[in-house]
C-alpha cells in the first residue's frame, strides 16, 4: 500500500499496490495501511485537524449568508502587498517583510513604545534551561501587565484594522488576537523550548507575526522554517523520513534528516524586519544564538481556539484589558475579548 492520502472528504483513498486501484474507506479502514508506531491516532489527528478547519470555514460562510453576516474581506479586495502576503501565507507558509514597507498608521508609536518596553528587560550574565522542554530558560519575556499599562501602544498595534483584514482573508474566519510577547533571547548554546523545530498546537490556524527590534543575522538565533514548497507539514505523516526521525520537538540534526538544511529558510534581517507564518502548517523554530536577540511576537488564532487555556497563557494579563475597551473599535474589541468569554460559554 503507497504512501498517498486524500484528506479533503469524509472518505480517504490510498493506493492498493496489491490490486492496482484507489481504496475508499473511512479514517478506521485506512489508518492501518500507513506506516508507523502510533501512526494511526497521529494520522487520524492530522486529518481531524484539516476536516475542523476546513469545516468550520464552511459553516461561518453558510451562518454569514443567512443572517447577513459581514464576511471576512476576499484576498482580492487588500492592498497589493497585503495579497502577496496572503499568497505567500497560503503557498509557503511564511513571508518576510518590513514595518517601513508596511506603512501602517501606528508604526512611530508602535516603535518607540517597543524600543522602550525592551530597554527595560534585565541583562542576566547566564541563564540556562533546565529540560529540552523549558520554554522559559533560554529567554527573557516582557511583562504583559506592563505592556498593558505603560506601553499599550504595543498591544494595539497588532489591531490594526490592515492586519486584521489581512489575518482574517487568510484563515477565512472572524480571528482572535491573543495578545503580544516581547522576548530577548540568551545565547547559552542550547537548543531547548521553542528552539527545537515544532508545529504550534493552539488552534486549528495560527498566525505570528514577529518584529525584530534588533539586527538579526545567523548568529543572533532568526526564525527559520521549512517552506511548505519544501515539506507540506499536512502530509508529514507519509514521509518515511518523518516516521524514522520525527520527534514532538526535534533538534538541528534529527530535522536535517527529514528536509535538508539547504532547504530551510532562515529569515534574517535589520531592526524592523517582520516576519509573518502560519505556525501550524509550517516546521519552525528560532535558531540557536551566540549574540541577543530582541523580538516581539503577535499571535492570532479563530475565536474558538482549541485550547482555550493555552491561548490565555500567551498573554496573562486579561484581568487588565478591559482598561483598553476606549480605544478599540466594536471589531477590535471583539478579537481582543470576544473569544474569551465565548469559548469560556461553550465549554460551560
């Protein structure tokens, strides 16, 4: 039985090798002819996790036509370079551009505000993490209370209404904005936390954008990520070399045996370079470094994000938000709020 799978329907069809032809079945049936320990709960995972946002983008556009519902706007009717990044979303996964290149209203507010919230993060001499999976001991995080009640300005960029228009023509769905982390990363040599290559797990869609605030060159740790033109993360499971190497967070060295590193993309670039990728459909991690690096990271998912918790945690100052409420539109507002209280009703 080859390797190939359809995930676009309620029944998926592999290649028989024995009989020549295309089986149908459903996720039960097919699961056991892919490769793998534990190869059936990831692969039925993966599908699952394809049918949820592909039906949950169907029923918003069927609920929007009948009660006349405002949809999320086409990738037609943005800006040209808000399409080509919107294409490049969709095609790579990822694109790098600039806050000049940008041109968005807040951007002189957005950038001394952001100059002066990382002027204030401590300079630790050496700090370490103490596993693999210590995602606090390889950096430093901004205050997200402070952020909130000194440099707002830095929250309220990510609401931009282009970004949100943006955003939401690439999920195709009404998005929630959780929130905004500063980071400064330490270079202490290990490769540990979200330097090890993952796909993020919040939602069915995420979208980060990340903000140099410092030069980042190879030794200052750059995001780096394989291409979807590279490796197509949805179909990772039939990958012999994924099955042999794959690991929930991988190293350097497991990752260059599953795509080659002349085919990952390290986005390197001046203060003021931003990065945008859909972190769940791309292999991603940032670049073990030997100098500083500063970057802030805005993070969107749909406004009812699998895992409500998770999405709280990246930016734990809801208690504070409220103070923001003036000066947000109805819109913004409700991607900064809306989610949280209607995620917390459907769980109750």
């Amino acid at each position: 039985m080859s390797k190939l799978l359809h995930p676009q329907a309620s029944e998926y069809r592999v290649f028989s090798s024995s009989s020549g032809q295309l089986e149908t079945g459903d996720r039960q049936s097919i699961s056991r002819h892919l490769p793998g320990h534990g190869g059936k709960s990831r692969v039925l995972s993966a599908l699952n996790r394809l049918e949820s946002h592909r039906w949950r983008r169907w029923l918003y556009r069927l609920q929007a036509k009948l009660r006349g519902i405002p949809t999320p706007l086409s990738c037609a009717r943005l800006p040209g370079v808000d399409q080509q990044i919107v294409r490049s979303l969709r095609q790579q996964g990822g694109f790098q551009t600039s806050l000049k290149a940008l041109d968005l209203p807040m951007n002189p507010q957005f950038l001394q505000a952001a100059h002066r919230l990382a002027a204030r993060l401590p300079n630790p001499q050496e700090a370490k993490a103490s596993s693999a999976t210590d995602h606090l001991g390889h950096c430093i995080h901004g205050d997200a209370a402070q952020i909130v009640r000194d440099y707002p300005e830095v929250l309220l960029w990510g609401l931009e209404e282009r970004l949100l228009d943006l955003v939401e023509a690439y999920v195709q769905l009404p998005v929630s904005y959780l929130g905004v982390n500063l980071r400064k990363d330490i270079p202490n040599g290990q490769q540990v936390g979200t330097r090890l290559w993952h796909l993020d797990g919040e939602d069915t869609c995420v979208v980060k954008i990340l903000v140099y605030l410092s030069d980042v060159e190879q030794e200052h740790g750059p995001f780096e990520y394989v291409p979807k033109s590279q490796f197509n993360s949805a179909y990772r499971y039939l990958s012999p070399k994924y099955w042999r190497h794959q690991t929930l967070y991988c190293h350097d060295e497991n990752m260059e045996k599953i795509v080659g590193r002349d085919r990952w993309h390290s986005a390197t670039g001046a203060a003021g370079s931003v990065i945008f990728a859909d972190t769940t459909q791309i292999f991603h991690h940032g670049a073990v470094p030997t100098q500083e690096r500063v970057a802030l990271i805005f993070a969107y998912a749909t406004r009812m994000p699998k895992k409500l918790d998770f999405c709280k945690q990246f930016f734990p100052a809801e208690s504070l938000l409220p103070s923001l409420r003036p000066r947000l539109s109805a819109r913004q507002w409700d991607c900064v709020w809306g989610w949280r209280r209607m995620a917390e009703l459907t769980d109750s």
